[in-house]
C-alpha cells in the first residue's frame, strides 16, 4: 500500500527587511553562475562557429 503524505504551503510568515536581505544575497548569489553559464556559451558558441566556418570552406 502506497502512503501518499503531500506537503501544502498555505503561507510564509516573513518581515519585510528580512525578505528584502533574502532577494539581494539571492541576486549575488546568481552573479557567478551568470558568469559561468556565459562562458559556457562563449565556448560552446566557438566551437560551433568554427565547425560551420570550416564546412563553409
């Protein structure tokens, strides 16, 4: 028999500054993964125009 215990959040008591702290370490917090998912464009993207630079030759 399968035992089906679900969790329901009906609402989230926080002060106003404490959220406000919450959002600006979380925006800081994303910085190095912008910078790293740009350069794993950057590479990506290198690889992928080269391969059509050379098919184009």
């Amino acid at each position: 028999m399968e035992n089906n215990n679900g969790v329901v959040v009906r609402d989230i008591s926080m002060p106003f500054g404490s959220m406000v702290v919450f959002m600006v370490k979380w925006a800081i917090a994303s910085i190095p993964a912008i910078i790293i998912l740009w350069g794993l464009v950057m590479v990506f993207g290198g690889i992928l125009s080269s391969f059509f630079l050379e098919l184009g030759r």
